[in-house]
C-alpha cells in the first residue's frame, strides 16, 4: 500500500505531522546508520505508543519547495476573498 492510499483511508484531518527538525535533540552516526533522538508529545503505555508514528523521508529541498507553493496559493486565496 502507497503511504498517500493509507493516509487517504484514514483520513487527512485524522493525521498530525511532527517535523524531526522541530523535536530534535541528538543525533550520533556510527558503523553505516545514525542513531536520532527526538521528543514527541505523543503518549505511550505498556503496550507502546498509543497512535503509530512512521518515519519518512524526503529530500528537504523538494519539500520546501511544495510547502513554500502552498503558502503562495494560500495567500492568493486570502487575498481573492
């Protein structure tokens, strides 16, 4: 399954996102991987993490990119109304 299928089935307004560079504390790199600690207001209990968080990437670039776009239509549509 596409993740863009999975968010849709479940629900766009359902979904919160949590930028890494906003919660970042630490990050080591060793032997090949890095290790990234972050915070989240996320809740757990015994079982775990009570929602399931993912962790996706994407080139940094090209999302600022899309995000700068939609802050242009966004204030076109403002300014239109």
């Amino acid at each position: 399954m596409k993740l863009s299928n999975l968010i849709a089935q479940y629900g766009d307004e359902n979904v919160k996102f949590q930028s890494i560079d906003s919660c970042f504390i630490e990050a080591k790199s060793a032997k090949g991987h890095n290790k990234v600690t972050f915070g989240t207001d996320a809740s757990f209990n015994h079982k775990g993490m009570v929602q399931l968080g993912i962790v996706v990437w994407m080139d940094r670039d090209k999302v600022d990119e899309i995000l700068k776009k939609e802050k242009i239509e966004e204030a076109m549509s403002e300014t239109a109304t």
